[in-house]
C-alpha cells in the first residue's frame, strides 16, 4: 500500500515500539550512492527510535563508500527481523534470494506498478532516495546528526551527478540546504565523487570518447567499455570508483537528445554479460521505455537501464536503432 510521508512514519514507529524491533535493511544490486547512503542513514534513524538494524545486499558495499560504512557496523538482530528495501525499483533489484524475502517496508523515489510491500513509500518526483529519508526523519522527529547528513547528502551528490540530472529540480535543492545544516560537508563530498579525477578514470574516459558513436545528426550518442578496456585502464572492479557516473559521461555532448552506454560484465554474472544506460534530455523521449524493450530494464523515464545476454556489440546495435526510431517519432 503507497503512503504518505506521515502515514509511513507513524507506521515505522509503531514497529520499534514492539518488543525485540528489528530491521534488516536491504539495498539494490549493483550498489550505488543513493541506495548506501539511504540504507545506512536509515539503519541510523531506527537505531535511534531503539531498533536493532543491519544493512545488506547481494553485492559488497562499493570502495568509495566504505569510509562512510565502516563505522557503521551492523546489529546482530533476532529472529524475525522486519525487511526494509531501499532505493530498488522492484523486488527483483535486490537479487535472486533476497527477492524473496518477506518485506514489510518499502522506500523509493522510481516507482513500480506492482506492490513490494505492505508499507510503502514511494516519490517518483525525487531526484534521490536519499530526499525521502531525510523527510522520513524529520516526519519521525529523529535529530538528523551530522554522520547521517554525510550520507544523505553523497546520496543526493551521487544520483543526482552533483545537481546536474534532469530529475534535480527545486527540491533537491532544498534537501541539500538542510543537509548542510545539519553539518555535511558539501564541499568535500561534492569534490571526491565529481570532481577529483584518477589516473585510471582520465583513461576510461579516453576510452569511451575514442569508441563513440554520433548517430541521427548527433541527437544520439553511444559508446561501450569492455573488461579489455577496464584491464587497460588499471580499474579492478565494475564497482570502482573510477567508474562512478560513467554513465553520465556523453551527455557533455552538447547535441546529444540520448545518450548510450554500454558495459561488459564477467562471465556468468546473474542479471546478464552486457550493462546498459540509457539517459535522454528531452520529456519526449522516454529512456524508461528503450530500457524496458531491452526485456529486462527499468527506471526513471529520462535515465534508464538493465542487463543484457546479448554481447555488447549487439546490445549496443540494438539500443541504437531503438533509440534512432524513438528520435525519429519524437520529431
């Protein structure tokens, strides 16, 4: 059932209040900033209404993220702990065993059509998932410390690219001002994930503009990194941090209206060998719906993607041409 941000509150509330609460707090695969920072400033609002919380997720919590992390160890929880998901579009975006898990809270700002929980809170109009927790504090009248502002606000930083996404609107803004009061330190968090570059990302980055494809006039932008270019590069890991907002990379294209990017991922890696984004500019196109026609993407209607078992090669040919006829309806 989708509530409201009061309605959710008093919901939470009442679950700490019963004896032995506790909350074990689940986060996306591929984690990103947005659902770390969201997690463990959640697991920090719980704890303080008295719950025992821990925050898991199929796939380890990324390097960059691990200095906020670390100093947040998990509880050992009880039986019964209550399932809380976090930042994923559905169930399946937790992975194949925790999809199965009996969640009775669910909070995200992308939207599903379908039920995840019976709590949910869901705010598709906010550019992060780190906005609506910070609401949900507040609406608990949980003193928002600096060590969960640090959070919050590298969830806000990381999925809005530093206020740079179509989705940042007045809002973020606003979550960002209070953010800053409560004590994070927006410069230093907007300086190590968008502004500080390493050796290993100038590469990747060389790398993806060297493979660019400029299609439709140069409405559409494409390009792919393989595990031969990540090797080149000296980047260990699909999580690294120099792979933070890669995605995003094209869009300094000026004349891009969408923007591709494609990754190859391991053998046997679960969701699929091949990694997409789709990002688009405009209100008319809707990046949503190319992921979707993939088979298994989703996401906000102007930044999208999934995974596929097509070889990047051919998924990067068959985003294109999705994209060239979405461009070409679009006129």
């Amino acid at each position: 059932m989708l509530l409201s941000v009061p309605a959710f509150a008093e919901r939470l509330r009442e679950a700490c209040a019963e004896k032995n609460a506790a909350f074990r707090i689940v986060y996306h695969i591929n984690p990103d900033g947005d659902c770390i920072g969201s997690g463990y400033a959640l697991a920090m609002i719980l704890r303080a209404l008295g719950a025992k919380t821990a925050v898991t997720g199929r796939d380890p919590v990324p390097a960059q993220f691990r200095e906020l992390t670390d100093r947040l160890p998990n509880d050992n929880l009880p039986d019964g702990a209550l399932y809380i998901g976090v930042d994923g579009k559905d169930r399946s975006r937790t992975g194949q065993t925790l999809q199965e898990m009996p969640y009775a809270f669910w909070i995200d700002h992308h939207g599903s059509p379908e039920t995840q929980a019976p709590s949910e809170l869901v705010l598709p109009e906010r550019s992060a998932c780190g906005e609506i927790v910070l609401e949900l504090a507040e609406a608990l009248g949980v003193p928002v410390t600096p060590q969960m502002a640090e959070l919050l606000y590298t969830a806000l930083v990381t999925d809005t690219n530093c206020f740079r996404t179509v989705s940042t609107n007045a809002v973020s803004f606003r979550s960002a001002a209070r953010l800053t009061e409560y004590g994070a330190d927006a410069y230093g968090i907007a300086r190590r994930y968008a502004m500080v570059k390493s050796p290993a990302r100038l590469a990747i980055e060389r790398t993806v503009f060297g493979k660019m494809h400029t299609l439709c006039c140069g409405r559409l932008v494409s390009s792919e990194i393989l595990l031969s270019d990540l090797a080149d590069a000296g980047i260990a890991e699909q999580n690294a941090p120099e792979l933070q907002n890669i995605n995003g990379l094209l869009e300094v294209i000026g004349s891009a209206e969408m923007t591709v990017m494609v990754r190859e991922y391991p053998e046997g890696t679960p969701e699929g060998r091949t990694r997409f984004s789709v990002k688009t500019t405009s209100a008319k196109l809707s990046a949503r719906d190319i992921a979707e026609q993939m088979g298994n993407g989703s996401g906000h209607p102007q930044a999208a993607g999934g995974f596929s078992d097509l070889t990047p090669g051919e998924a990067r040919a068959k985003l294109e041409a999705l994209c060239a006829k979405a461009l070409e309806a679009a006129e």
